[in-house]
C-alpha cells in the first residue's frame, strides 16, 4: 500500500481565495518565554486550503458537512489531467465517461496545484503574484451539469481553488456530490482511493480536510 498527500501546506503563507481572509498562525505559549509547554492557535476560514463544500455552502436548508456518514469520504476515485486548461468542458471529459461510471470520486487536475506550490514557497512570487478569480481554472456550466447527471459521483474535486461560481457550485451540491477543492494532484495516479475526512465541525457547511490518496 502507498499514501500519497494530496492536501496543501497550512501557513501564513498559504495561497487563498480572492478576498478571503488569509491565514493566522499564532504562538500562544512558549516554552523560551517561560511557560510550561509550547502551543499555537490557528485562524483561518473553513472554506479555506484543502477543503470540502456541503449543500448548505450555496443552497439555502442544504446538508451540512455533520449530516454525512463517514463512508461518504472514502472513494474509489479517477484522476484526469487536463493541464493549462482554464476551463474544464464536457467535450473534454465525454471521451471517459466510461471510467466516471465506475467511480465516487472525480478528480481534475490542471496543474493550478504548482501556483499554490510556488506561491507557498517563493516569496518573491508570491510578493509579485496577482491571481484574481478570473485566473482560476473551473468548470463550464454544461459540464458541471451533465457530470451531476451521473449518480455514482458522490465527491468532486479539483487543484484549483474553486469549481466556479454560483451555479457550478449548486449543479453538484444539488445532486448530493459534495466538493473538495485545492488538492495536489500532480502525483497521483489515475486510479486510486481517496480518503478526503472532514474535521468533526458543527454546524458548518465547509471543513478543512486532509485528502490522501491510497494506492
């Protein structure tokens, strides 16, 4: 068996969405100071880094991430890589529908997941990167709507920091397919297991999670 990290770094430094508040790592107690133990707080939204999407997150009385039994988080997934797309199309993905048929879990990778890489890693990049919205790479709304037609997916995800907007967002949470998104994909293989828990949250409709692909 190999487990492979599909989940982004938690820092300061970590790549957020667009106009979310970034993230806050405080050192609460230290030991150099004179306190007994050493601690640290975090502060950061739960939309936030690698996470998972329930239908409350767009739709109004949706599920929330605690109405989901554990079993929901652990797929057999398929990864398709569609690198330097800025939009993921149904005419991109027709040719596997086969496969999508016989998984719970669909996974893109666009190769956003080496900007959150970088942006993580080299200040200087980061101190001259302006990544908006709009450079972020998601999914056209006829494909999210036909790859919601497919009752086997239970969970899709994505390197980039969204699916998309609104509409891509309720065409899967409608259908009960939740969404994680900003994964590291670029060493995973095609076919594996995904294991993506959510923390044990009350009554949110987002967590961070740690998603791991099991070969």
């Amino acid at each position: 068996m190999k487990i492979i990290d599909l989940s982004q770094v938690v820092s300061e430094t970590s790549l957020i969405y667009p106009g979310d508040p970034g993230v806050e790592l405080v050192q609460t107690e230290s030991m150099a100071k004179g306190d007994l133990c050493n601690g640290e707080t975090i502060k950061a939204g739960v939309h936030s880094l690698t996470h998972l999407d329930s239908p409350g997150h767009q739709i109004k009385g949706g599920k929330l991430i605690q109405d989901y039994p554990l079993e929901k988080f652990v797929q057999k997934a398929l990864l398709i890589k569609l690198v330097d797309k800025k939009e993921i199309k149904k005419e991109d993905l027709e040719p596997y529908q086969d496969k999508i048929k016989n998984v719970g879990a669909l996974l893109i990778r666009t190769g956003f997941d080496k900007i959150i890489e970088r942006y993580e890693k080299d200040a200087d990049f980061r101190q001259k990167a302006k990544i908006s919205v709009n450079d972020l790479p998601k999914f056209t709304q006829d494909c999210a709507e036909w790859l919601s037609g497919f009752g086997n997916l239970e969970l899709v995800g994505v390197d980039s920091l969204t699916v998309g907007n609104k509409i891509i967002h309720s065409a899967f949470l409608q259908k009960d397919i939740l969404l994680v998104e900003c994964l590291f994909l670029e060493k995973a293989p095609e076919n594996f297991v995904l294991h993506c828990f959510p923390w044990k949250l009350k009554n949110v409709n987002g967590a961070p999670c740690r998603a791991i692909a099991v070969v």
